[in-house]
C-alpha cells in the first residue's frame, strides 16, 4: 500500500477551485479536499495522510482524525505542514512507499533524498482528476445497464400495485 503525504494548505493554494473556496472559508476547502482525498483513497487503495500547518496557534498540539483511510493532522504549535512530512517521511520513508505531494520544491529535494516520492501538487490535481473521471465513468456504467427495467419506465402507482401482487403471493 502507498502512503500519501499531502501539504494541505499548499494544495488548496495551488488547485483553482479550492482556492476560490479558500477565499470564501478555509473550512470549506479543507472539507472538498478532504471529501477528493476520500474519494481518491477509496479508489486507489492509498493511505493517504492530509497534513494542515496549526503551527502559528498559540497552544496548540498535534491532532490527527481518521476518516476511512485518509488522515487528517493539524500540526502542534511550532510545527510547519513540512517539518511533520519531514519527520514522518525520515520515520518510515525507506521501508514504505511514500509519495509527497507538494509544490515546494526544496521540500521535494529533501524528500527524495530520504526515500520517497514527490509530486507537485497540479501533477496530483490532474490524478485526482483522472482518477474522479474514472469513478464517473464506472458509475455511469453500473446504473446505466438498468435503463430498460420495467421498473423505471412505470408511475408510482403502478410500481406499488406490483409490489403488493408481489408481497402477497
């Protein structure tokens, strides 16, 4: 299994629209990133870690929350989104493939360096895109076969008259 680190704020400042979403709530970015991230996860079978700097809170600790298979960590007081994936990537980054997502590119230096992979934040917006496309796609098909079941094509009150010939035999 892949392991995913992704510097949240530095990809809700790079994908247009979370950043149109950011001028109006970081809240809401933070949430349609997450929702992408659950998204992709779910499909790639990627665990995948979205890091958000809480560095400049004054007593604040680290906090990470779980939701499916993707991790949400806010950083302690002090710590940046990079120092985390830093140290993270310095903890396992040999024995695990790991991939960082991140714009910066001294950042992407120093984790190659130590063992994993990195890819710009708009190279992973247009994966997430592809990957979104694929999904669609998928669904598109399981709902589409359906079409010509008698069922869709009959009103509501029909449907339920053969539901109640259907129960009571």
């Amino acid at each position: 299994m892949r392991i995913v680190l992704v510097d949240g704020y530095n990809v809700v400042n790079s994908w247009p629209k979370l950043n149109e979403i950011k001028d109006i709530s970081f809240d809401l970015a933070r949430a349609e990133l997450l929702g992408s991230m659950k998204n992709y996860s779910s499909f790639t079978g990627d665990r995948v870690y979205l890091v958000f700097d809480a560095h400049l809170k004054l007593g604040s600790l680290e906090k990470e929350e779980r939701e499916v298979n993707v991790f949400i960590v806010f950083t302690k007081e002090g710590e940046t989104a990079d120092s985390y994936i830093e140290r993270f990537v310095n903890d396992k980054g040999r024995k695990n493939n790991l991939c960082v997502v991140t714009s910066d590119l001294k950042e992407q230096q120093l984790i190659f360096q130590r063992g994993a992979t990195r890819m710009s934040s708009l190279e992973f917006l247009q994966e997430v895109k592809k990957i979104e496309q694929e999904i669609k796609e998928i669904h598109k098909k399981k709902y589409n076969h359906n079409k010509n079941e008698l069922a869709i094509n009959l009103d509501d009150e029909t449907r339920e008259k053969l539901e109640e010939i259907r129960r009571s035999i």
